[in-house]
C-alpha cells in the first residue's frame, strides 16, 4: 500500500510542483540550470541501477528514486514550455497534454491498473541471511490471472555501506504452494547453500510440499 501511494502522489502532484518551481526560476538561469543537472542526474543513476540491478536496501527510498524519471519529464516539459519560440511551446504543449493526461489517467480511472503494476514489482518478504546477503520474494501474477507463481531474488550489500544492494541471483517459481504462502528460507553458511520449502495441505487434505536448494556455487560472486 504506502508504495501505491508513492506512485500515486508522484502522478497525481508532480505536474503541478514542477510547473511551480519551472515558474520560480524561469527568470533565474543559473539557478534553473542547475536544478535541471541535479534532478537529471538523480533520473541517470536511477536508470542506471535499473538495468544493472543497483539498488538501495530501503524500498520506499527505491520507489521514491524511480518517480523521479516522471519528475524529470515534467520538469523538463515546462522548461521547454517557458521558451520563446512558439513551435516548441506548442510541441510542449502537445506532449503535456499526452504525458499529463495518461498520468492522471492512470491515477483516477485506471487507479487498480496501477495498483497491479507496483503489486508486479513489491516485494512482500524480505531477510537479511547474514554475510551481506539478502533475500526477497516477490508474487508473479494475481487472483485473476492464468499464471501463479513467485520471484525469489538474492541481493549483496557490504557492511561500510549496508544502504547499497546489488542483485546476484534471480528465479522464478510457478506453482501455486509457492504463490500462497510465504517460503521458509534457511541460509547455512557451512553448507554455502540457502534452503527454501513450504508445505501447505492440498486435495484430500494430503500435504503438498514444495522444496528448492540455491547454492552458492549458482550465485555470482
């Protein structure tokens, strides 16, 4: 829930806050200029962690990041908006009105829409195994859909900067034992290996057991 309400409140406030600051430094060059730089490069590294699988151990402060692209969008549309030249004042105009309006789109009518989308990406399990490793679950798919199943991702962090996390493994299980319930996750050092199982009872209240073994041997350094 508070991570649909990040990206809710990013769609629904962002066009308006940077029209705001777009109109406090129109005026103001060297003060514009930098703002922009500051606010592209937070949109840069984020993009970067992106596709490298960067992140941070905080998921809140990792969704807050991600909205920063949209703030970049709107930012930059009222900037070009504010120039003199009237064919790119209409162009501005003509992209706000296609970025704005699928934003606040998304976030009245297709408010649900959205709510699947982050649900697709929320973590809803997360350990901290030790030796800097950490795990997390994630649910592949939902009530209405044709397939069930669960994302288990295996991140690093290092001590001296335990805010900092970098994916090094990544499976998906489709089953519906694992859907439903969260796994048991037992991290043995000795044996280099974390051990995940569930159980839960199936038709003819027999037990159904699901069981996976992630070695370390699998995982890269």
């Amino acid at each position: 829930m508070t991570i649909w309400l990040i990206i809710l409140i990013a769609i629904w406030t962002f066009p308006i806050l940077t029209l705001i600051l777009a109109r406090l430094t129109r005026n103001n060059a060297r003060l514009k200029k930098r703002i922009i730089k500051i606010v592209l490069g937070i949109t840069s590294l984020t993009i970067l962690g992106l596709v490298f699988n960067f992140s941070t151990t905080i998921k809140e402060l990792d969704w807050i990041l991600v909205t920063s692209v949209y703030f970049s969008i709107c930012l930059i549309l009222w900037t070009v908006y504010y120039f003199t030249n009237k064919i790119v004042k209409i162009l501005a105009v003509i992209s706000m009105v296609f970025v704005f309006g699928l934003g606040y789109l998304s976030g009245t009518i297709g408010i649900i829409g959205v709510g699947f989308v982050v649900g697709a990406y929320d973590t809803t399990n997360e350990k901290w195994l030790g030796d800097g490793l950490i795990y997390k679950e994630t649910p592949i798919g939902n009530a209405i859909a044709d397939y069930r199943g669960k994302r288990i991702e295996i991140y690093k962090t290092i001590s001296w900067l335990p805010i900092i996390e970098w994916r090094i493994l990544h499976r998906e299980y489709y089953n519906w034992i694992v859907y439903g319930n969260t796994l048991n996750v037992d991290y043995r050092a000795n044996d280099k290996a974390i051990y995940l199982n569930v159980s839960e009872p199936g038709k003819d209240n027999k037990l159904e057991t699901w069981s996976d073994t992630i070695r370390f041997s699998q995982v890269k350094k």
